[in-house]
C-alpha cells in the first residue's frame, strides 16, 4: 500500500544537538511539506518542496533545515539553533496541483531533554 | 492570516448537525478540511476551489462562498467516528489568478460525538 512513513515516532533531543527526522512516501507525489503542531494550535509550515532539489522556505524555517535529493524522501533536521523544538512534526505530500497536502505520515514527536 | 475557526469546540449527541466555518480576512484559491484524531496525524476530508462549489464525502459536506471569503463544513447525523478536532487549511491566491501553494491551517474545532 502507498503511504508515507516517519522515523522515529518518538525522539529525544539533548541541548545543541541537531536531530533529523525521516520522511519517505511511495506515493510518487512530486510535492512534500514539514508541518510542526504544537498542542491546541493549527500546523505551521516550516518547508515544502514541489520538485527534487529545489526547497521553499516556510512561514517557521528558522533554525531547521532540509533536503530533497530523492522524490521519494524528504529529511528534516531541527538544529540547535531551534530553541522550543518540542513538538509533534508532521510530513505530508500532494498529489492536487494546488499543492496543498492530501496526504500526512504518522508524525514524529519530538521531545528535548 | 491565519483562517479563524468557529466554533473551537461542539459536544454533540449521536445523530445530530453540526457546521463549521471557516473565515478568512484574505480573497482564497481553495480550502481543504481535514480531521485529526487525538495523537494520529490529520486525514483530507475535501478540497473546494474558489467558485462557490460544495462538495460531498459520506455525510459531510462542505461549501465555499467567495465573496464572504467563508467556507462551512456540515456534518450530518453525526457518528461516534466523527470525533476528532478539524482543521480548515485556507490557499490564497495570486493576482494571476492562481493559488499560492501554501496553506494556513484554522487552529482547529474539536468536535465530541457522544452517544
């Protein structure tokens, strides 16, 4: 079945360390997102791709970085310079022209020891 | 920017309506709704496009209405499957006439079915 997959489901991150979460879809979707949720709040955009090796920043990309090497997988890495990155952090990627995410992996949780 | 949802939140018994809106402050491209379940990641429910369509999926259905830069969600005899907190994502769009490629999410309706 395609789908979009996330790793870890939970992490843990100590100070000044840079983290990076796994994002992989066999959807054959050109266009992929990173969402951050934080509790009781909308998703934020932090960086979407609409091709292989070309990133747009978005509204919250400060202190987090990304590729985009391969359709099929879309890494994000919170930095140390993210200083509040506990939160649920959601990939997602489309299939409408709009660009908008019609489909969400399970989401990573990422927590700071 | 960001789409103001109302109401935050509705308790609703088995088999009973519910609508939520969807305000934007600016002109939209499309709205998406989606439903997320506590701790799951959110599911696309619809799309609309700017043209004052309504669309349909199993009970609920939802309406775009351009000119008050709304959209409604109607969900209709509700069901136990129906909990969960929805989100409305709204697209602006260009002056060329096409959408912007971004969505903003509402904060979310978190919506309680009882029986």
């Amino acid at each position: 079945d395609g789908g979009i997959t996330q790793s870890p489901k939970y992490l843990f991150r100590k100070e000044g360390q840079n983290v990076t979460l796994s994002c992989e879809q066999n959807l054959n979707h050109d266009a992929m997102y990173w969402y951050r949720q934080d509790p009781g709040q909308g998703l934020r955009l932090i960086y979407y791709s609409q091709i292989v090796n070309d990133f747009q920043k978005g509204d919250i990309a400060e202190g987090y970085s990304v590729s985009r090497e391969k359709k099929e997988s879309f890494p994000l890495t919170v930095t140390s310079a993210q200083k509040n990155p506990t939160a649920f952090y959601l990939c997602a990627s489309s299939m409408f022209p709009t660009g908008a995410p019609s489909y969400f992996g399970p989401g990573t949780r990422l927590l700071v020891l | 920017q960001q789409p103001v949802q109302s109401p935050q939140a509705v308790i609703l018994r088995e088999g009973e309506d519910a609508v939520i809106n969807c305000s934007s402050s600016k002109a939209l491209y499309s709205v998406h709704w989606y439903r997320q379940k506590h701790g799951e990641a959110p599911v696309f429910l619809m799309i609309l496009l700017k043209g004052g369509e309504q669309k349909g999926h199993e009970k609920i259905s939802a309406s775009f209405n351009e000119k008050k830069q709304q959209s409604s969600l109607y969900l209709t005899a509700s069901q136990l499957s129906y909990s969960g907190t929805y989100f409305c994502g709204t697209e602006i769009g260009r002056d060329s006439g096409a959408g912007s490629y971004q969505l903003t999410f509402g904060k979310g309706t978190k919506l309680s079915v009882i029986p």
